[in-house]
C-alpha cells in the first residue's frame, strides 16, 4: 500500500501549492494587477508615477503627493477567462483516461480595489497618508468533475487580499518619497479526485488492473480530496519619485514578500468499499486533519516613466520585475512536522512590459489606450494543469468622465491573448495527462472617484 499513500500524500502537496500557482487570466503566475482603473486603460502603464488616482497607496508611496485633495476611490474589474484543453492520459497502470476536456474552467469574476489619500495641513502640509484595500494574487477556476484531469485539479479558489496604509512626502518640488505597511489575508480552497481504484488494484499486483473479478479496478473506484487554509501575512512597500523635467517624471516601488504559514484541513471522500478496506487493513493515510504549509507570495519592483508630449496628451511606459523564485517548492506536514509531501514548481522571476497614452480630449473626457508583453515564470518541464501559465500579450482601451470638479467615472477594457501552454505531467494519482491548454481573457473595469 506504499504507492497508494503516496498518491494521497502528493495530492496534499499540490492542494495547498498548487491552487497558488495556477494561473490567473490578466497576469502571469497568479498575480493581479487591476487595482486602478485608469491604470487599466493604459496597459498598466505609469503605475508608480500616476496622478489623481489611490492605487498609488500600494504601487507608490510616494506618488501620494500627486495628490492635493482628499479623495475617495472605488474600482471592480470583472476579469473573465476563457479557456480549452486539448489532449489525451494514461491511468497509473496504462489505461486510457476516461472523462472529457474539463470545459471551461475560467467565470467572470470581479476584483474590487478601495482607496483613500487625503492631503495633511500645517506643518505636515508636505505629507500625503494613504489607506487602500486590494487584491494583488489570487484565482478561481473549476473544471467538470468527470474530466480526464480530474487527478490533478477540480476546484481551485485563492483569495489574497491586502489592507495597506502608506505615507509619502514631498522634500522638494522635484522629489519624494514614500513607504507603507502591508497586512495580508491569505485564503485557499483546492480539490482534485483520487483514483483509489488503481491504488488498490496496483498495490499487490498490477495485473490485478486488467483483472474483471477484481473488485477495485483503474478510474473505477474515484474519491476526492479538498484541501483548504487560510494565513496572515505581514510586508511592506516603498518607493521614490522624482521630476527630471518638467514634462518628465520617473517612479520606483519595490513591494517586499510575504511570508506565510497556511493552517487547515483535508479532507477525503472516498466509496464505501474504499474506506472499509482501508479500514480493515489499518490505513490511516486519508484520514482527515490538520495540515500546514509554508508559501511566500512574491516580491516586485517596478520602474515607470511618464513624459507629457503635450498640455493634452502623455505617454507612459513600465516595467515590472516578479520574483517569482520564491516559489521553488512547497512541504505540506501534519502538526508535530511531519512532512506528508513535496512538490517542486522551480518557478522563474519574471518581467511585464507595457506602453500606454493618454489624450485629453476636452475638460470633460480623457481615452487611453495601451498595450503589453508578461513572461511567464513557468517552466514545460514543471507545468501541469494547476500551472497552465504561458506568456500573454495585452491590448487595452479606456476613458475617463470628468462629471464634475469633484466626481469623475472611468471605464476600462482590456484583452489578454494567452499563448498556449504545453503539459506532459503525472498527477498524484500516477495518471499521465498530456496536451494543450488554449486561451484569452476579457476584462472590464468600471470606478468611480470623488474628490472633496
């Protein structure tokens, strides 16, 4: 019964790491980037040096003092993938893979961002204080439960959300800085079947697969394991912004890790056949418990530049390092330390480019419009279905409603082109799936901005 606790044992290794790393339809990795609206329509261009806008408490500190009046920020963008697999697989034992390509596992999913920048006064008048909450990582696709994947991934739901307060000040016209304090909430929720049936069948003697009077038999005796934590986290972020000229500033942030200790459960469900066989021979693999794993979310550093061509119109450009080296593997213990698993992901930093404009077509309306190129920190020889990551290119539009002095409305639209990415992987119930994930996204953002 080795190969059968093992199966279990890597299943919990990827519950936890796996639903991390899966990836996300508008960034590589599991990143998220929608956090401003205007921000949005540009590619995401100029984030540490925008204007007007409370992403700025979390992208840069210091370009707070863009800022000199108090505002109140509210965005959601619905991001919504689209997503197909096409391939074949192979039971531990050699069997074909019964199911079919999982449908698609991507549902327009909104991401909400609130911000707050309010301008001190008196001797402080220098200092501009922020306070945001946002969604920087996170993910949530599910695929039928029948698919011939269904060994490595059924439901994957994380949810990482940061509540950040941050100070920035002017030391002269030309020149700031900024810093500020990450609190982060950390929530994941991950299932995948378990083919109990080749466990079985396999673990005296294979031939016992291709047996009809055996009772257990490949794909025919399928259970399920979801595994589920939740953690906070603490990090930091600073930044610089400086006025080269007066039609060009640059920005710098770097945002630090976040380091994590996830606590939960797993749990099992299993046929009645199963679970008294196990019962009878003593088993206590699948039994469920407590599990914790460590899992740090990545640092960034991110350059932006805006040059003012004219009084009515601005480019902007960024780039954007990810350290996603930070996620190399994962150990999932039980309380006491026991280590139940591992699983390498050996993920790669990567970089996201773009370019963006905007134009200033009266007081009242402004259009942007952008485009960009994200690498992937994924590797072929690591990939599976919990990771089908590849590089993108991005493609946006957007535009601004200045209702009033005080109150003005943005909208978004951006498309994600995925290329496709190639898996050849064995599940943690010794299944071999190999093909094709094909895929794009569309998103949709819409804020809403008083200023008083």
């Amino acid at each position: 019964m080795q190969n059968a606790s093992r199966f279990t044992l890597t299943a919990l290794a990827l519950g936890i790491a796996g639903v991390m790393a899966a990836g996300t339809a508008d960034a590589s990795g599991f990143q998220i980037r929608e956090n401003s609206v205007q921000n949005l329509g540009r590619a995401n261009a100029g984030t540490t040096v925008a204007w007007g806008d409370a992403s700025v408490v979390l992208n840069n500190p210091a370009a707070l003092v863009n800022n000199d009046r108090m505002l109140v920020q509210a965005d959601v963008t619905v991001i919504d993938l689209n997503a197909d697999f096409d391939g074949s697989g192979t039971s531990a034992v050699g069997t074909p893979l019964t199911g079919g390509n999982g449908g698609d596992p991507g549902e327009a999913t909104p991401v909400p961002h609130m911000g707050f920048v309010m301008p001190l006064s008196g001797g402080l008048e220098s200092v501009v204080v922020g306070a945001s909450v946002s969604a920087p990582f996170g993910l949530k696709t599910e695929y039928d439960p029948t698919w011939m994947g269904r060994y490595d991934a059924v439901v994957s739901d994380v949810k990482i959300v940061d509540l950040t307060f941050s100070a920035g000040i002017a030391f002269t016209e030309r020149f700031s800085l900024g810093a500020g304090i990450i609190l982060q909430r950390a929530d994941v929720t991950l299932s995948n079947a378990i083919d109990f049936g080749t466990a079985l069948c396999a673990a005296v003697n294979p031939a016992n697969c291709f047996n009809p009077a055996y009772p257990f038999q490949p794909q025919g005796a399928d259970g399920m394991v979801e595994v589920s934590g939740d953690d906070t986290g603490v990090g930091f972020v600073v930044g610089a912004q400086l006025r080269a000229a007066d039609n060009f500033v640059l920005g710098y942030a770097h945002r630090s890790e976040i380091k994590h200790t996830l606590d939960g459960t797993a749990d099992f469900t299993m046929p009645a056949a199963v679970a008294a066989t196990f019962a009878g021979m003593g088993i206590h693999a699948y039994d469920d418990g407590p599990i914790w794993a460590n899992l740090t979310t990545p640092s960034t550093d991110t350059f932006s530049a805006r040059w003012d061509v004219t009084d009515q119109f601005r480019l902007l450009g960024e780039v954007q390092w990810t350290g996603w080296e930070s996620l190399q593997e994962v150990d999932i213990r039980r309380p006491g330390g026991a280590v139940l698993g591992q699983e390498p992901f050996e993920w790669e930093d990567s970089i996201f480019y773009s370019v963006g404009g905007e134009f200033d077509f009266s007081e009242a309306f402004t259009f942007r419009f952008g485009v960009g190129y994200d690498e992937s920190p994924t590797k072929d020889e690591t990939r599976t279905p919990r990771l089908p990551d590849q590089e993108r290119m991005v493609y946006t539009l957007g535009a601004t409603w200045n209702v009033s002095p005080q109150l003005s409305i943005d909208a978004a639209y951006m498309r994600v082109e995925i290329d496709s990415p190639y898996v050849n992987t064995e599940s943690a119930s010794g299944s071999n799936l190999v093909g094709m994930f094909s895929g794009n996204a569309d998103l949709l953002g819409i804020a809403a901005r008083y200023r008083f």
